[in-house]
C-alpha cells in the first residue's frame, strides 16, 4: 500500500484544472443523460472526434425518451464512423430500460446505475460524480496513470489486484466534499492534457515536487500494463453484386463485429483472393467475367482484429439476384444505401469507388 496518500496536492490539481481545462458541452450540465451519453462515445474516442457525435446525438435524440423510441438502425447509422458499435446498442436498450422501468428518470447513485446494461464501474461512477455530486471516484486510463506516476505505483493496472489497489487510491483522495465532482474532472483532464502517455510535460508540472515516478527516472515506465491483446488476423472478401443498378446488402445478424450494420456479401477464407482465384470458386462461376473493378488490398485495425479486405464488383443476371434474394439480401439504390447503418471502411469505399 501506499504511505502518505492524504499529502496528495489537491488544491494544485484544481488550481491547474481551472487555468487548463477544455471548455466541453457535457462539463457544462448536470443532464446525467447528457454526462452518460459523453462518457459512452469517449469510453473509446479521442475527444476531437467524439464531439462532433455527441452534439449530433444531443440534436437528434435530446432526451432519454427520444433515444429510446429510435429505431437501433438509426442509433447505429448516427454513430457511424466510431466503431465499438455495441457502445450505442446498449445505450439504446439501456434508454429503452431506463423509459419503461424508471420513468425515463436515471438511477442518482453508483450502486443503482452499476445494475443497468452496459454501464460498468466506470461510467457508473462519473454519472454518479458529475450528474449527482455522489463522492464515489472515477477510474479510468488517465487517472490511473497519474496516481501511478504520482505515487510510483508498479503494480499491473490490469490486474485484479491492481484495479482494488488503485481503487482504493482514488477513493482516500477524493475530497469527501462538493469539490469531489470537480477533482474527479480535474486529476482525469490533467492526465489527458499534462501526465500524457508519451512525453509528458513534466518540467511545467504542478505535482512534479511530490511525483515519484519523476523522482526514480521512472515516468516512462509507469504505469505498468502486463496484459498482452492478442490479435487475430481475419481476411474479408467482399462482392459488391450489381443488378438493374441497385446494390446487394445484408444486415449483420451474428454476435460478431459490426452486429447490426449492413454488408456486402462477404466470403471470409484464410487469404485474399484475386481475379484469377474467382474462377474456381463456385458461388461466382462464370460472373468471373463481369467483374468491372477489383479492388486494392485495404486494412482495418480493431482493438483484437487486423482485417485484410478486398472489394469486387461484379454485374450478376436476375437468376444470381433471385438467388441472393433467397439468401435475405436485398438490391438497394445508391442513395438507400447512404442511409443504411454501415461500417466506416465499407461506407468510405462504396462513397469513394462505386458510382451507379
């Protein structure tokens, strides 16, 4: 455990927090519906990315209720382009949850917020701190390496005994007062601004006279993350069948990636075909010779996936459209496709490469 926890610099924390902090939609609001729906898109998000979402969610869906009585399609076409789609499937089904069981009121304390879908520690605790001034501490990335470098903490931050360890932290420092909402913003906007990951500023900063890791030549070691992601190579074929200019697209049903979004029909094999490779595959058979574009190689990175992809195009005849009919494909226009849910990769290409 760490000795002299209490000495933490708080009031220098809040003092730098007031000259340094963004100025952010969401810091400006006690809404628990607008504090919950921000900690959503940036549980994964940069901020400069997440803002432009987060207003369009506010227009579009500016109460729990209007979230709520949304179909998932559109929640899922707004959230286009931030990935982690099952972010805003369970904010839809949690919206939905808190309608119909609280009267569209969000549970005021961590303990109740922790038991709705897709809400965890986290999320339930800046709720909790910035909507109802709870004192309960926020844990996330920056927080944890700000209290490891501080108190040159080396215990694995992804460990069991190191999230009990730095929880315990985070809690004896937090004020036990109205300012605890405030320090939670404060020690996590200092390490996103100051304690950054990679080369921070620790010459101008404010805690550098009680910092240990600065102390030991240590800042660049801590914190210590052991847990290795292990990525999982994936290759998609996609083919973009054509017929009477309308474009076959079906809805991802299966608990996998992209669940709920659109696709073309893709073949995943363990290598990415050519043109030549397309003549020995059954399924295409002689629109091997109607491919009007084959696409470069393009790759995705996921959090645990690398995705090699390659587009084909290929006008088919009405007996292959009545085939993938069968197969719950439907044949939409361009601009119904521009409408439809869809991964970013896939939306990117189809807007820049296809033109009917």
């Amino acid at each position: 455990m760490v000795d002299n926890q209490n000495q933490f610099p708080v009031d220098k924390l809040l003092n730098w927090y007031e000259k340094n902090k963004r100025d952010l939609p969401w810091r400006t609001t006690k809404n628990p519906y607008f504090i919950w729906l921000s900690e959503v898109i940036l549980q994964q998000t940069r901020v400069k990315q997440g803002l432009p979402y987060y207003e369009k969610f506010v227009h579009n869906y500016p109460t729990i209720e209007h979230l709520a009585k949304a179909s998932e399609s559109d929640v899922l076409r707004l959230w286009q382009g931030l990935g982690y789609y099952s972010r805003a499937r369970n904010m839809h089904k949690t919206a939905q949850i808190i309608t119909q069981d609280f009267n569209g009121i969000v549970p005021n304390n961590y303990k109740d917020l922790l038991r709705l879908k897709g809400i965890g520690k986290y999320t339930a605790a800046a709720i909790a701190s910035f909507g109802f001034n709870e004192n309960v501490a926020v844990l996330d990335g920056n927080v944890y390496r700000v209290l490891s470098r501080f108190f040159g903490i080396e215990t694995d931050i992804s460990s069991p005994k190191g999230e009990k360890e730095f929880r315990e932290i985070a809690e004896n420092i937090l004020p036990k007062n109205e300012k605890s909402s405030i320090f939670n913003q404060a020690i996590m906007e200092f390490g996103a601004l100051q304690c950054t990951p990679q080369s921070p500023d620790c010459l101008f900063c404010p805690l550098e006279s009680g910092c240990k890791a600065l102390a030991k030549g240590k800042v660049n070691e801590l914190p210590i993350k052991l847990k290795k992601i292990k990525i999982k190579q994936r290759f998609f074929n996609y083919f973009i069948f054509e017929y009477d200019n309308k474009i076959a697209m079906k809805l991802r049903v299966d608990k996998d990636i992209w669940q709920g979004l659109n696709d073309f029909y893709l073949v995943e094999n363990d290598s990415i075909f050519d043109k030549n490779t397309l003549k020995n595959i059954d399924f295409i058979g002689d629109y091997s010779e109607n491919i009007r574009l084959v696409s470069k190689i393009y790759t995705h990175i996921l959090t645990h996936q690398k995705i090699d992809i390659r587009f084909f195009h290929i006008v088919i005849k009405e007996e292959e459209m009545n085939k993938l009919t069968a197969k719950n494909y439907q044949f939409y226009t361009k601009s119904e496709i521009e409408d439809l849910p869809k991964p970013i990769l896939l939306a990117n290409y189809y807007k820049d490469c296809i033109n009917l």
